[in-house]
C-alpha cells in the first residue's frame, strides 16, 4: 500500500512530467553539444512543468468518482495546494533573481530569438485557454485531432529549444539554431506527439461522449494503432537511423537511441485491452524518461 500511495504521489501529482522534462533537456543538452545549465535551471523547470500539469485539476470543480486521480486530488487538496505554491513561487524568485543579472543580455536578443522564448509559454496557456467576456472560452483542447501537436511542440519547444536559447543568452553566443538544433526539436516534437496520440486511448469513452474528435474517436482503435501510432513510430526511427549513419554513430550509440521507438511500437500494440491510469502514467509516458535516459548514456560514453 506505501508503493501505490508513492507511486499516485509520483504520478497523479505531476512530479513524473516535471522529472521528465528536465531528463530530456539534459538529453537534448548533451546532443546539440552545448553545455549543461546550471542547477538553477532545471529547477525552474521541473517546477514549472509540474506546476502548470497540476493547475488544471485544483482549478476544477471535482467530486469523487471512478477515476483514481480525481479521487486522488479530493483526497489530497491541501497538499497539492501547498506544493503549488511552492512550485510557483521557488520558480519565480528564481527567474527574476536571473533577471537581475541578465536583464541587458534580453536587449541584445534578435526577433527570431524572442519569438522562440515566446511561442511555447503562449501555446502552453492557450492549450488550456482564455475564458474572459471580451473573448469568450476558448482552449486548444477542445480541438481533438490538434491536442497531440500542441502538446509535442510545447515539450520539444521547452526541451529542446531553450536549453540552446539560456546558453547562448548567459554566455553571449550568436547565432540561431542549427541543422541538428531542428532536426532534434522535430524528432522530440512527434517523438511526444505519438505518446500524446496513444494517451488519448485512456480517454477514449469520455472523449466519445463529449463529442471530441481525436484520433481514436475518428479512426477507431485498432486504425489508430495500426495505421497512425505504429507507422509514425517506425517513421521516426527510420529518421534516426539515417541521421545516425550521416552522423557516423557508433553501434552502440544507435542502439541505445533505437530502444525507446522499439518499446513505443510494443506498447502501441498492448494498448488494444484495456488498461490502468498508472499504466498509462508509468509505461506511457514513462517513455519519455526512457528516451533521455537512453540518449544521454549513448551521449556521455559512446
């Protein structure tokens, strides 16, 4: 029972997404060659990513029912509202004390450079949305088929984008990014995409009854599997290992970087029974952990 209630705390608190997203930006870190940030930074970002995970289920009216995490949020809603505030106010004290000592180095930022910083904070608050008189309720979520992509490109954005941004801003390196700075976002952006396609498996039912068209609720559950996951999958790994025989990887390096696609087409083909939230939460998403970690060994020793 102690293993479950970690294993809830871990998952339906959000702190898994907040672990992953600083894995994969020391990932992405390590393969675009540049150096890893400080402590500081991916601590702003395991906050952040927590923090904006968990808003939006103490922001809605909950009541119990068969879903175990809503449970778990009625249950636990004084911690989740003090880890909030934790989360949000270590990320803030951190960002303005940097602000502080890099305000001039934002001044001598390009266009392109502040559309990058900016782009993927406004895609993350509108995939929740505005709900204002002027502009009446709008989210990205409502938009089935879209909800993946928008999901895939704020991860890569985060992951990927900004570690290169904060090195190249704290160390007053020029330049835009490279060839391999976008072949990486791309890889990461569908990498998360597919993950996000087979999430909505777990919400297929609800998804039918609130009329939102995803992939599943469109194409069925055998189509997207067979015809959507799995294809994109292999798709993906046949990028890589192109890239990898341009690049001239090792053997080993190649294989490291190839287990987290294998896994996604096995996993894939699993999601035809049904399966547990924690299954989804774990193995699922827990991909992404696997992809970092996979990437940063073949990075650091081979």
């Amino acid at each position: 029972m102690k293993l479950v209630s970690i294993l809830k705390l871990i998952f339906f608190g959000n702190y898994f997404y907040g672990l992953c997203a600083v894995a994969l930006s020391i990932e992405a870190t390590l393969q675009q060659q540049y150096e890893l940030q400080n402590v500081t930074y991916y601590i702003v970002v395991f906050a952040l990513t927590t923090w904006y995970y968990t808003k939006a289920y103490i922001t809605e009216r909950m009541r119990f029912t068969a879903n175990q995490r809503t449970n778990w949020y009625i249950e636990n809603k004084m911690f989740v509202k003090r880890s909030q505030a934790v989360m949000l106010i270590s990320s803030v004290v951190m960002i303005f004390t940097f602000l502080h000592y890099h305000l001039q180095d934002f001044f001598a930022l390009t266009i392109q450079q502040w559309i990058m910083i900016l782009i993927f904070p406004i895609t993350a608050a509108l995939y929740y949305g505005v709900n204002h008189k002027s502009f009446g309720q709008y989210n990205i979520r409502s938009i089935g088929w879209l909800k993946p992509f928008i999901v895939g490109f704020t991860w890569a954005g985060i992951t990927t984008v900004y570690p290169v941004l904060y090195y190249k801003l704290i160390y007053h390196v020029e330049g835009s990014l490279t060839s391999i700075d976008w072949f990486l976002f791309i890889k990461n952006f569908m990498f998360v995409t597919v993950l996000c396609i087979m999430f909505d498996i777990k919400d297929y039912a609800a998804d039918y009854n609130h009329d939102l068209k995803t992939f599943v609720v469109k194409n069925g559950l055998r189509k997207t599997i067979f015809y959507i996951i799995i294809p994109l999958s292999i798709a993906g790994l046949g990028s890589f290992l192109m890239f990898a025989i341009a690049r001239d990887f090792s053997l080993m390096k190649m294989l490291l970087n190839t287990i987290p696609f294998v896994l996604m087409i096995l996993l894939a083909y699993s999601l035809q029974k049904r399966k547990s939230i924690l299954y989804y939460l774990g193995l699922v998403d827990g991909l992404m952990l696997v992809k970092a970690v996979c990437g940063t060994i073949a990075m650091l020793y081979f």
